[in-house]
C-alpha cells in the first residue's frame, strides 16, 4: 500500500464520521509526527542462528494520530510507515518497509447507560517479522495476540478487525455478544507460508455477585481457512470470573474447553482459558496476561498457542519516563507430525526524555530468540539498540 495514501485515507476516514457523530462528542484533535531514529541491529537478514549479519539502520517514521473524545471515553485512528536505510547493505533500502494502522479506545464507548461497544482494528504490512511482531503485539482492547514466528526476510500483510458489545440487562448482569474477522497472507516467500482467513463469534453472561466479584460464562466460535484449502472450526465454552482490587486494578481469568474439528479428520477436545491482571494509575502502568489457545499458525495448520505478556511504564519526573515489556510464545502443530513447533520470547526496554513541548529523545533496547523445536522453522537470534527523536505537535479540531 502506498504511503502517502495510506496516511491520506486515514485522515479521511476521521473527517468522513464528523458528521454522523452525535452533539455529545466532546473534542477532536490531530498530532502528526515524525520519528528518526539510528540503530545498531545484529541481524538484519533474519538469518538463522549462526549466520547473523549486523548492520547500522537509519528509519524515519511520518505518523498521523487522530484522538476522539465521545461517548466517555477517547477512540484513536493511527497509522504510520517506516522508510529505512541501512549502511552496508544498500539492497534492502526501501522507502515503504512497513506500514501500520490502528484503531483503539481507551474503555469501551458507553452508547447508553445499558449499552456500550468496543471496537478495535489493526493493519500491518512489513518485510520485516521482527518489526512486525512489534508493533502487532501492541495491546489494542479486543484483539487476540498475534503469532510471533519469524522467517527470512518475507513480506507479510495482517489486518484484523472486531466489534464487542455489552448490554446491562439488570444492575447485576451484564450480556454480551461480539465478533471479529482477519487475514494473514505472505508475499515474496518462501512456499512452506500458508496464509489465512480468521472469523470469529462470541457471547457472555456475567453476573455481579458483590461490589468487587463477579462470575459468569461465555462461549466462542472461530473459523480459520487456510489458503491450501484445510478449513479449522473450533467451538469453546467456559467460566469466567473476575476481581476488582479497586478502581485502578482488576484481576480477570476465564477458563473452558475447546472442541477442534478440521477438513482433514482432525478431531479432538482441549483445554483453553487466558488471565490477565491490569493496574493503572496517574502515572504508571502494569499489564500482564496468559493465556492458552488455538489459532491458526503460518504454516498452513491450527496450532497450540500459549502466550505470556507483561508490559510496564512509568512517569517518574516531569520530562522522565519508562517502559518495559515482555512475550513468550509457543506455536506447536495439534498433531503429529509437529511441522510446526515454535517458541520465542521478544522483550524491549526503553527510556524517553522530553525535550520540549514538542520533542521527545528516547533510547531503547531490544532481544528477539526463537527455538525451532519441528521439522518448519529457524533457530533466530536478533538484538539491536535504538537511539531516536519524536518531533510532532497536536492540533486541536474542536
């Protein structure tokens, strides 16, 4: 995707709702930015373990981020693209390395008193996989982790999309009902990389039992169609429950049963079930989850996926900050052979400084590993140390 397009139909998508948004919609504001940063990678060929080739990267990234107010809440419309220069070698200078676009609201927008919706969308275009698991691992409320598996140097084109809705039939229950849709495809790769379409449905009840528990059930379906023509339906129900500590923390895990059942006689019945803890305050912020279950991998069959996350961040001074995070990932085929069998762990440390109003200096460092446990995949090791500047400013609408 171009661009300058891409960045044009982003900020036209936002001017298209002002006229359908309602009288209650409070403010509109507009930051562009662009992002220069140097940094030293360790393997910039995604070559397997022992065959790394570093190099020095120059990346620009123009962004344009539209921040809504309405509805309680504030929705953001981003996107972005990372035009990259590398010192020695000059074959992988490309202007358009990746493009990314994302669509999240801090809470839920309540429509009503009763009613509120969540919606979330993703798009990530990269030829780079390590750069790709950055940014879609990024935590948008509503969308399911993505795989993490990285391979040479191969385009991949990702976008997902989901709408949930709840409805407070009474002070103490709450239903809800939601689902979404993707598309993960490759191109420029190697044939062993299938694409894949995702759908999925799901509804919840939920009752509150006191002012700090509640419990309930929910039930999933997904439909995963893999580009080699081998369709995965998998059918889940469990119970949910959730703790409130107080106002800025919450405790929430559900756990269940899945059913499998695919085109090529797959049939069979296992656990699944996440966790997930979030705080939040004035200035710092914590989010850690788990979770266990099954999704469609990148090389044309449903996997295993168990998945570990936790994010930090901190204002520790006026000017001062930081942040941290963490995954761990396994990928692993349902059945033998294990064509795929994949674990990695992708952790980042940064520190930012505000310049100015208008300028942020940020230092940030970054180790990517991958074990490949089957028959499908590279051992991977990449690192890299990242020294950058932010210039961008917002411009109020209304």
């Amino acid at each position: 995707m171009n661009p300058v397009r891409f960045l044009i139909t982003s900020a036209a998508l936002c001017l298209i709702a002002l006229p359908a948004l309602p009288a209650r919609s409070e403010t509109l504001s507009v930051r562009p930015s662009v992002e220069v940063s140097e940094r030293y990678d360790s393997n910039v060929l995604n070559a397997p373990h022992g065959s790394e080739i570093s190099d020095a990267v120059t990346r620009a990234t123009p962004k344009l981020t539209a921040t809504l107010s309405m509805f309680s809440t504030k929705v953001s419309l981003a996107g972005g693209f990372d035009a990259e220069y590398f010192a020695r070698h000059n074959e992988l200078d490309r202007f358009n390395m990746t493009s990314h676009f994302d669509l999240s609201p801090e809470q839920p927008l309540r429509i009503t008193p009763q009613f509120s919706l969540l919606p979330a969308a993703r798009y990530v275009e990269s030829r780079d996989a390590v750069r790709r698991n950055q940014l879609s691992q990024t935590a948008v409320p509503g969308l399911a982790p993505t795989e993490t598996q990285v391979t040479e140097r191969t385009g991949t084109r990702e976008y997902s999309g989901s709408l949930n809705g709840t409805y407070r039939v009474s002070p103490n229950i709450d239903f809800g009902l939601g689902g979404g849709a993707g598309r993960k495809s490759f191109f420029n790769a190697s044939p062993a990389l299938v694409g894949s379409d995702h759908y999925s449905a799901n509804a919840s009840a939920e009752y509150k039992m006191t002012v700090n528990i509640a419990s309930g059930v929910y039930g999933t379906a997904n439909y995963d169609r893999f580009d080699n023509k081998n369709d995965v339906r998998n059918f889940t129900a469990g119970l949910t429950g959730k703790y409130v500590f107080s106002p800025f923390s919450l405790l929430d895990a559900r756990g269940g049963a899945t059913w499998i059942r695919d085109d090529m006689g797959l049939r069979m019945i296992r656990p699944s079930g996440s966790l997930k803890y979030a705080r939040k305050s004035r200035d710092f912020t914590a989010a850690l989850s788990a979770s266990v279950d099954y999704a469609a991998g990148s090389f044309g069959t449903e996997t295993r996926r168990e998945d570990v996350s936790l994010r930090f961040s901190d204002r520790f001074s006026t000017d001062w900050s930081w942040e941290t995070s963490g995954v761990w990932q396994t990928n692993r085929s349902l059945t033998a052979p294990f064509n795929e069998d994949l674990m990695s762990i992708q952790c980042s440390a940064g520190v930012h400084y505000r310049v100015t109003e208008y300028a942020r200096l940020k230092l940030t460092g970054e180790y990517f590993r991958q074990w490949n446990r089957g028959g499908l995949g590279d051992d991977f090791y990449r690192e890299s140390a990242l020294v950058g500047f932010d210039v961008g400013s917002n411009f109020p609408i209304f």
